[in-house]
C-alpha cells in the first residue's frame, strides 16, 4: 500500500513545521506550500518525505496550478491543512479597504479554492481531511483586529459550512483554534519590549 499524501499550505517554521513533521512521522508523504523558497528548502531537507512546493495561495491560479503538481506528481491528496494566514493590525479608523480584501481573499477564498482542489478526489475515494487552523480572533474582535478578525470568523463559518457539506459523504473537515503566538524567533522580536 503506497503512502498517504498530506499537503500544508502555510508551511513555516512553526505550526506549519510541526504539523509536517507529525503527520512524516506517521508515514505520510507531505507536499509542503508556502511562499518562502528558502525556508521551504530547508524544512524539506529537515522533514522525511516532504516536497517543497513555492506557491503565493493569495493567487488563486498559482494555487490550482500547485495543487494539480502535488496531485501529478505525488498523488491524491489524504489529508489537507490550510495553515497560510496572513494578518494586519489596525483599528477601524486606520484600517485600509484593499488590504482587508486581500486578507479575505488569503484568509478564506484561498481555503474554499484550496478545498475544492483536493474533495472531488476525496470523495470518490469515500474518505479524507480538511483541517483549517485557526486562533481566537475567529471568535471575537479586538479594536486593532478590525481586519484580521473577520477574516479569520469568515474561515471559520467557511470550515463548518464545508463540514456539514462533506462529512456525510465522507470527508472530514475540522477547524483547529490556536489561542498563542507561536514561539519562533521573530515572534519573540515582535514581543521582545511588550
């Protein structure tokens, strides 16, 4: 029996890395997206298994067009995990109209592109994944969070609406909420006077 494919999209150095070497520790093939090719180098050299595949997600045809590499040239796709989320600390009076759209379009058109991608084979196989992690902004709204945290409640509507589509034909889809900054060297910057 060949390997379960798995693909991340969002693949850095935190969440991203760590849900890829988790599911390359049990035996899964992992097709590894994000934007940074760098990076993407060196976590496919650190990850067993892994392919690395630079892909911009806020650009909806280079998206298809990778996911449809993944597919020719590792498989089906088992299980997929949209991680790439971008964000933009504002309040409302700073907050700018173009870039909230861009948000939506990296934070939740990208998943549903994403998802429909990989469900058709999915559901002719009768069984997959679609994970989606997520942090608390999806659950209420801060006063600089005025673009971030609707983006973020429009993916998480987006996952349920998915799951109540796909479950009863077989395809599980899960919204994984995440309430931290994740402990990586920029973040620790970002904070370093907080």
């Amino acid at each position: 029996m060949s390997q379960p494919i798995c693909l991340i999209s969002g693949a850095g150095d935190g969440t991203g890395a760590a849900i890829a070497r988790r599911f390359a520790s049990a035996n899964y093939r992992v097709a590894l997206l994000a934007r940074g090719e760098e990076r993407l180098k060196r976590l496919e050299k650190d990850i067993p298994s892994s392919k690395a595949y630079v892909c911009d997600i806020s650009d909806l045809d280079q998206l298809r067009k990778t996911i449809g590499q993944v597919r020719d040239q590792m498989g089906a796709i088992d299980v997929a995990v949209n991680n790439a989320a971008q964000g933009a600390f504002n309040t409302i009076l700073e907050a700018d109209p173009v870039r909230f759209e861009e948000l939506f379009r990296i934070n939740a058109t990208a998943l549903m592109v994403l998802t429909q991608c990989v469900a058709p084979d999915m559901l002719a196989k009768g069984h997959g994944a679609i994970m989606v992690t997520g942090n608390t902004s999806a659950w209420r709204g801060k006063p600089r969070f005025c673009m971030f945290a609707p983006t973020k409640a429009a993916q998480r509507i987006l996952a349920e609406s998915m799951a109540r589509s796909l479950w009863p034909r077989g395809v599980h889809v899960a919204y994984v909420t995440i309430d931290a900054v994740i402990d990586l060297a920029w973040t620790r910057q970002m904070h370093a006077d907080k």
